[in-house]
C-alpha cells in the first residue's frame, strides 16, 4: 500500500483533485463519503496566505471526516512559499501540496503553477524551502512540461525526490495543452517504472469511468489516480472504481433518489459554508451532472440555475423526483467539462 511520509493508504488509493471553486468542503464531503481516499483543499496563493487574505485563509477550513487531508500552494517566491507552509502547518493537515501544474495565464504571469515548468531550478528551489520549513509530507503536482518540446517530467520527478518530497502527481498534457486534447499517460508510466523512483506515483488526467480507470492501472503501473473534472456532480466516481477494480463488474448507476439526496445534501453544506448567494451560486455547475440521462431536463435546469432562493430550488428538486421517480439511469459517459483559459477554475489544474 503506498505510503506518504507516515500517511498509509489504501491500496490504488483515489484521490480527489484540488479545483478552485468546486473542491470545497461541501463537496469534498459528498466525494467522501463516495469513495475518495486522500482530498486536498482549494489551491491556496502562498503571498495571501501571508496577507491574511480572507478567501485565502477560509481555504484551510477542512472537518476531521477528510483526512487524510493535505492543503496546496502555490507561488513563485521562496521565502513567501516556506512561510505560507508554516501557517499551513498551524491547522494540523496531514500533508502540503505544491502546485506546478495551474495552466491558467494569471497564475503562469506570476511565475507560478505551471509557470515554473519554464524554469526546473526554481521549481526545485520553492520546493526545498517548503520541505525543509515543515514537519508535514510534502507532495507536489505538475505536469509534463511547458510544451511539446520540453517534457522534461523524467528530470524533475527524479529531482523532486531528491529533496524531499514523499508523493508526486503528474497531469498527462503540457501547460500549452490546457485541458485540451486526450491526456498522455505514457511518460506517468516510465516514471513510475524509472528504478530510482521510490515515492508514490499518482496519474491524473481522462479518467471518466471505472474501466478507463483499470486499464490505465494495468497499462501503466501507477500507484493511485487522481480525479477531478469526472467527480464534478457525479461523486459516484470513486465509489464505482472502487468496486470495479475490486469485482470486474459495474455497480448500477445511481438512482434518482440518490442523485437528487446527494444534490440536496452538497446544496445545504454549501449553504451553511459560503452563506446563501456564494452558496447558490457555487452548486450551479454541479447540477448538470448531479441530473444527467434525465430526459427533457432542460428546462430544469434552467431554473436551478438562475434561481436565487434556497427553499425555490429545494422545490424544483421535488418537481424533478414527483416527474422521473420511475426512471431508471443507465450508465452514461460523464462529460468533462471544458474550462478555457479566460474564466478557467484550476487549483492543481482542474482535473
């Protein structure tokens, strides 16, 4: 079972991925309770952490339910980088994440996320300040490299061991890529089979379903995988792999009764976490997925979208179940959503 500093897991653990305004306690929660091994907050900017940012500092917030929890930075300053992980420290994580891997242009102009592809020195440099300015396993995020001529993923997983680090996930696309274009794993798999390597290697990028999920296990060796965008309304994901890689046989699609318990139950926690306009706001790129195969569901959710009332939404949830309560769901591809670098959501990237 792989191991992160004195963190065990379970065997081909599933990770949930960090995504900026979606991977929040309300939703870490349903994937939990799913299925989800190891989860990480919201990435968290090393220079508001010290700020005292308000939004910065409402990012530590994680319940005991998650752990094992890990909190992830990012940032293109040394000193900043080490001491945001010393506040980190301070709410009691069971890890610090580093993100080298956020491909949006606000982040990357700063010379942080996946920024720091350009430059293999730094990147080494944020990370040993951060391993070395705490007691907690640090893990890193990032991707192949800054584009097709520079995958230099082979150097820096080797590097990144060398200093420390206990756990390293690797996004199959370049930062040029973005989300764009089918993930490839093929270099993930010579890392984890590089002899050298000894730390936990988790693959991230494409895994939609539960027999993608084993093929890709067998195919490339990994120790675990991490899922982002498959789990957005749909945290059956973890618990379907689960069971797929552990029987070789499907679990049935969530029913509507659990589909609408689940919505209903992230739609309160978001609520009581963000207050009631984030809250609302924040569940609405959920509902897609939360209500997907439902037939003639447009008009749905068009007004779970636009409503703005907690008790109106509840009350078209009930008008959903009153109408499909005889419908039986059959497993459909999950669509990732799409995020362009313009309004793009990332934390370790959003997948």
């Amino acid at each position: 079972m792989p191991t992160i500093g004195n963190i065990t897991l379970p065997e081909f653990p599933l990770l949930l991925a960090p995504m900026e305004d979606v991977s929040d306690p309300p939703f870490r929660a349903v994937c939990k309770q799913n299925g989800a091994d190891l989860m990480y907050s919201e990435f968290i900017s090393s220079e508001g952490l010290i700020r005292d940012a308000i939004k910065s500092r409402k990012k530590l917030d994680f319940t005991e339910e998650e752990r094992p929890f890990g909190i992830q930075i990012f940032g293109g300053d040394e000193e900043a980088m080490a001491m945001s992980a010393r506040i980190c420290e301070t709410v009691n994580p069971d890890l610090v994440d580093i993100n080298f891997g956020c491909p949006v242009k606000k982040v990357v102009t700063k010379g942080a996320g996946a920024g720091v592809l350009k430059d293999i020195d730094l990147m080494i440099r944020l990370t040993e300040s951060v391993v070395k300015s705490t007691r907690l396993p640090v893990t890193v995020k990032t991707r192949l490299g800054w584009d097709e001529r520079t995958k230099n993923i082979e150097e820096v997983a080797e590097r990144l061991q060398d200093i420390g680090i206990k756990a390293l996930t690797i996004h199959g696309r370049t930062r040029c890529q973005l989300y764009k274009g089918e993930a490839d794993w093929t270099l993930i798999g010579k890392i984890k089979n590089n002899p050298r390597i000894h730390i936990p290697i988790f693959g991230n990028g494409d895994i939609d379903s539960a027999q993608k999920a084993l093929e890709y296990k067998d195919r490339y060796g990994i120790d675990g995988i991490m899922i982002g965008r498959a789990a957005i309304g749909y945290p059956w994901i973890f618990r379907e792999i689960k069971h797929y890689l552990k029987t070789g046989l499907l679990l049935p699609a969530p029913t509507l009764e659990e589909r609408l318990d689940v919505c209903r139950t992230h739609l309160r926690r978001s609520i009581e976490w963000k207050g009631s306009v984030v809250g609302i706001n924040e569940m609405r790129r959920h509902y897609t997925n939360y209500l997907k195969g439902l037939p003639g569901i447009k008009e749905f959710r068009y007004r779970l979208v636009t409503l703005t009332n907690h008790q109106e939404i509840e009350s078209v949830l009930d008008e959903i179940n009153e109408k499909y309560i005889n419908y039986t769901f059959d497993h459909l591809p999950i669509q990732l959503v799409n995020y362009h670098e313009k309004h793009e959501r990332c934390s370790i990237n959003i997948e």
